[in-house]
C-alpha cells in the first residue's frame, strides 16, 4: 500500500461514478454541482464505440442509443 507508483485515478477503468470524484475527504464526495448521468452503470463494449470504457458523465454521441 505504501510503496510502488500512485495509483491513477480509476485504476480499474470503470464507468461508475464514485471513480469520477476526486481523492479527498469532503462531505458529500462531490466538490461542487453533483455529476450528471448519461449511460448505465455497466456501458461497456457499445459497438462503433472507440473504447470499451465510456464513463457515465461523458454525454451519448449523436444517434448514439442508451443501451
């Protein structure tokens, strides 16, 4: 735990939103407005997409479906 690199943000590159706050000790986790939702939790692999990790926050693309 306390040796080696830090560890980057979401190490794991999930879409979920508690790995978009920011590492620090506030009430609410959110410093500011609270994050907007624009997929599912689990959005992963969508097709024509360029990654497979799209994270919540991130708007859908035009013509682009939820699921």
């Amino acid at each position: 735990i306390f040796r080696g690199p830090k560890a980057p943000q979401n190490p794991w590159r999930s879409n979920t939103l508690e790995w978009t706050t920011p590492v620090e000790h506030v009430h609410g986790n959110w410093p500011g407005d609270l994050p907007i939702v624009h997929r599912w939790p689990y959005d992963y692999s969508k097709p024509g997409a360029e990654e497979d990790f799209i994270p919540q926050t991130i708007p859908l693309a035009d013509g682009e479906e939820e699921h």
